[in-house]
C-alpha cells in the first residue's frame, strides 16, 4: 500500500488545492487530506472541524481519500498513518522556496518519509485560500475558484462578520 498525507490549513479549500488532492489520489492507494491545526494561526476563517466537513463534501467522489485534523509534526501524523509520502502543492516559483525549506526539515526529522511536489493546474496557480478569504470579505465572486460547497459557508462566515462589525 502506499499511503501519502497531503497537510496544509485550507482555510477554506480551493479548487487549486482539489486539484492536487485528485492527482496525488490517482497516485496512492490512500491519501489522508490533513487539516492541520495550528495554535498559531490565530486568523482562521473556519474552525478545524468545519474545514474537515468542507474537505469531506469536496472530496466525497475520491474513495480512497481520508479527510481528518490533526496537531503537531507532519512527519509525525504521516508516522501514525503509516505514509511513507508528503504531498505539496507548488503554484509558482515563489512557493518553491518556502517548500523546499520545509522538505528540508522533515526530511532532517524523519529520513522516512518523502516529500513528493505537485505542480497545481496553471488554472489555480494564482488561487490561494488567503486571496479567496480577501476577495469574498470585500464582495467580490469566488466563484471557481472554491468548490461549490465552500460557497454557502464563505457566505454565512461574513454576514456572521458584518453582524459583529468586523
């Protein structure tokens, strides 16, 4: 079997980061999509447990897709898994860098466990959940740019906002 983890936020989930949940689940047999809880990350739109629904409602038509949270180290949730793999998603150069700094490091803490980068679809390559949280606070359509059940939610999480004035 092999098994891979793919962990990040999604703070909401986007399609970029649905489209490297698809590819890396037609590589390994299993692929856990963690939500990483990040004491902090105090700005978080969505609580872990919302972001886990969110995940589980995109990634329903992906059988081998295992959508949970957890805390702590990657190399350390992917040990309990038993993955032998972490998945990243690169959009552009720049997040080249920043990845490759943390590869670095896991691999420092556990010589097991690889790190494997997906480049995103050219499509998604600007998308990130911070410019999908900024864009739906001032009004604009994110409108493919997140899969369709995160819509409702972004919905409701600023007409919670507006109601308490920001």
């Amino acid at each position: 079997m092999r098994t891979a983890v793919y962990p990040g936020s999604f703070d909401p989930v986007t399609l970029g980061h649905l489209d490297i949940i698809t590819r890396a689940a037609k590589i390994f047999d299993t692929l856990y999509v963690a939500v990483l809880i990040n004491p902090t990350k105090r700005n978080t739109w969505f609580s872990a447990e919302e972001r886990v629904a969110m995940l589980h409602e995109a990634t329903a038509h992906l059988p081998n897709v295992i959508c949970e949270s957890f805390s702590g180290l990657s190399v350390d949730y992917a040990h309990k898994r038993e993955a032998t793999v972490l998945v990243r998603g690169l959009r552009a150069v720049s997040d080249f860098e920043y990845e490759l700094k943390l590869s670095e490091a896991n691999r420092h803490l556990s010589s097991e466990v690889e790190t494997v980068f997906l480049m995103t679809n050219h499509a998604y390559s600007f998308i990130s959940s911070g410019i999908v949280r900024e864009v739906a606070e001032f009004g604009g359509s994110v409108i493919g740019w997140v899969p369709e059940c995160v819509l409702p939610r972004l919905a409701e999480r600023i007409k919670k906002q507006e109601g308490r004035g920001k």
